[in-house]
C-alpha cells in the first residue's frame, strides 16, 4: 500500500484529504508543520508528500528543500492556492514532481497521485534496467509486439510467435529474439519456450507508462 504524507496546517483539510485517499486505498498520514513533515519523512518512508505551499513558519518551498534533503525517493505534490505559473516552476525546479491548486476536485488529485506513483515506479524500474539495451529492444515494433505477446501467453514456442507475428521468414524473428535475449527481457526453458524474465516484465510496465506519457 503507497503512503502518502499530508503536510497543510489546517487540520480540517487534512482530515478531508485523509479521508479520500484511504478510499481510494492509500495510508495516510499528516503533519501539521514544515517541521513535522520532515521529521516524519526522516524517520520513515512515504511515496508521496502533498505539501501545502502557504503555511506559517516553514514555507513550503524551505520544507520541500528539506525534504528533498532526508528523504529523495519521495516524490512531493505542491498544493497552492496561488496557482501562478511563477510558483509551479520555482517548486518543480527545485524537486517537485506535480502541483495542484485549491480548490481542486477530488478526480484531480486522484489522477495527479496516481501519475506521480507512477513516475516512481517507472524511475525504480529504470534504475534496475540496463537502459542502453532496454532502449535498443523497445525501439523496433515487432520486439515490442514480442513482448507484449509474451506477456499475454506466458511462454512461446518460434514457430508460434512466427505465426503470430505473420513473418514469413523466421529467420528474422530468430534475430529479434537474440536481441531481447541478450538485453535479458527474454529467456528459453528447458523446452526451448520463450518467456519474459523479471527484467522482461519491468521492461513492460516501462513501456506502457512511456506510452501513456506520449499519448
């Protein structure tokens, strides 16, 4: 389960925001101060920080500087009620993956939490990935055809994928295999079936976020 911190000194709105987020199947926890949330942040781990950008004391922007500082991977939500063009870029320039401004709807920051886990998972599953080869093999459709089919079947003989593919001259297909092979998104069994690897499946979780992005 993602957890996800909300730091805003009014309590009502963090009761509000609490409250839709478990629905929709988050842990959440708050912080009333700058102060608070890092030393939360710095003691345990939370995937996202929804972070008010007007509070008294510690500003958001000085609390998202500290945060940035105990805790990296934790990707931070700016919330604002002065949706300016200058505050969202001073924000994200200094580490911040999304804002979104008051009042917002509940669809809202639903999506723009779901995309920033998401980016998340994606910069984790990039970092696992030999990204030179892992770049090489989605680049031509039919590896990527391959993969996905493989996916879908769970294990393949070539002649199968061959058909599949509609390729005449398995020969080629031999070839796009070897390139996935060697890039560890494929493996052969004892019986010479292909089936994705771990890194295969990653390597498919990355692609449909890029994907996504690019639609």
């Amino acid at each position: 389960m993602n957890r996800i911190l909300i730091v805003d000194d009014d309590a009502e709105l963090r009761e509000n925001l609490s409250e839709v987020l478990k629905e929709a199947g988050y842990h959440t926890e708050g912080a009333s101060s700058g102060k608070e949330a890092v030393e939360k942040c710095g003691s345990g781990e939370f995937d996202v920080v929804l972070l008010d950008f007007m509070m008294p004391k510690m500003s958001g922007i000085e609390t998202l500087i500290e945060l940035r500082r105990v805790s990296s991977r934790t990707k931070i939500i700016m919330v604002t009620a002065f949706a300016t063009v200058e505050n969202a870029v001073d924000a994200i320039k200094k580490g911040a993956s999304d804002y979104i401004s008051k009042p917002f709807k509940i669809d809202e920051l639903l999506t723009t939490v779901r995309r920033v886990i998401e980016e998340a998972k994606f910069e984790e599953d990039i970092k696992n990935l030999d990204l030179d080869h892992t770049l090489n093999s989605l680049s031509n459709p039919i590896r990527r055809r391959v993969i996905r089919m493989l996916n879908d079947r769970s294990r393949m003989r070539l002649m199968e994928i061959t058909r599949e593919l509609e390729i005449e001259d398995h020969t080629k297909v031999v070839f796009h295999l070897k390139m996935l092979k060697e890039s560890g998104i494929v493996t052969q069994d004892e019986d010479k079936a292909y089936t994705l690897t771990k890194e295969g499946e990653k390597t498919l979780d990355c692609l449909r976020i890029l994907e996504d992005y690019l639609r």
